[in-house]
C-alpha cells in the first residue's frame, strides 16, 4: 500500500486529489491539508511514502518543504504540483532533490501512475517542463543582483535590504540600477516583471 500526503491550498483540487487516488487499488491518502507549515509535522506523524505538495503554499513552499522532509522524514518521496511553466522551479526542484515534478494540468488518469512511479524510486518529471529547463538560458544577474531583486519584489526598500545583506544603501541602490540596465528594464517595477517571466525569482 502507497500511503500518500497532499498539501494543496485550493480546497476543489485538493479534494479532487484525494477522491482521485482514493479510487485506486493499493493507494491511501493518510493526510491532505493547506497550509504548508504543517508538511513536515504531519509527515512525521503519518509517515507516508509520497508526498505530494503544491509549490506554493502559506505557511513554507512545497520546495522549502521537501527539502525539509529529506531530513525529518527520510523514507517519503516527493512530487511537486505546479501550475506555473517556469523552468527555474524545475532546476530549484531537482535541486531539492524532489522525485516528481508535474504541472496541474497532467492528466489526471496518470497521476497514480506517476505516484506509485516515485513510490517505487524512480523520478517522474513534466516532459515539456523538462524541455523548457533545457532551454532556459542562464540569467544575466549574479547571484546577489538576484538577491537584492528578490527582496525588493517582496516589498522591502533599500534601506531594509542593506540592513539585512549589511551593505550601504548606495551599493544596494547600485545593485538594483545594474540589475535595470542588464534586463533591459524601464524600472526596478520592470525589471522584477521580466525576471519573474523569466523564471528567475
């Protein structure tokens, strides 16, 4: 018997999940829940062997979560669900180690395949997905210009990132004109468009 988990916060999917592999001989759902904070508790409490978990959750990401799980709950696989084609969650995936990565419109009459697939070890990736990943080319910022821009895409200004990279606020502001300049950007608005379009952030 295939115990699974699903972490997934749309209610209608989540419930279209479980009703889906509750129907095939030798899977159980032993967990579905929304919030993404509770992955890694109630991994260890149920001990599934495959957790499916959306890659973005409340609480900690489905890719946060997995690599935590690699730790707290050893034996369980992981496959993430995503319905954003952004080649940089892929690489950010396989990094994590993750043993499935699909997009939620997959077929849903493969889905038990793919899950009893990464039960059994193997991996099991979106083929298209994988594609694109090859595809991708590098970006053209550094791994701190990439920074400065993902905090500044959550809302923090400058002077709040150079407290936390303890940095001058002149560097930052040097940093997030370069990032501008390499991207083509109108703005420091633009530019996190096009990054996240990119599949940069």
């Amino acid at each position: 018997m295939v115990r699974v988990l699903i972490a997934e916060d749309m209610l209608m999917l989540r419930k279209a999940l479980v009703s889906l592999l509750e129907l095939e001989p030798g899977i159980q759902v032993v967990a579905d829940f929304s919030d993404g904070a509770q992955i890694v508790r109630r991994a260890q409490e149920v001990r599934p062997d495959v957790a499916i978990l959306d890659i973005d959750l409340p609480g900690m990401d489905g890719l946060t979560a997995a690599a935590a799980l690699r730790t707290a709950v050893p034996e369980c696989r992981t496959m993430i669900l995503t319905s954003l084609r952004r080649p940089e969650h892929l690489r950010r995936a396989l990094a994590a180690r993750v043993h499935g990565f699909l997009l939620k419109d997959w077929d849903p009459e493969r889905l038990s395949d793919a899950v009893r697939s990464v039960a059994a070890g193997e991996r099991v990736i979106d083929p298209g997905m994988a594609l694109a990943a090859l595809d991708a080319q590098p970006p053209p910022l550094t791994a701190r210009e990439l920074q400065v821009l993902q905090m500044t895409s959550q809302g923090e200004d400058v002077r709040q990132i150079a407290g936390r990279l303890t940095l001058s606020a002149g560097t930052v502001r040097n940093y997030l004109s370069t990032v501008v300049s390499k991207v083509g950007a109108r703005n420091r608005v633009d530019a996190i468009r096009i990054a996240r379009e990119a599949g940069w952030l």
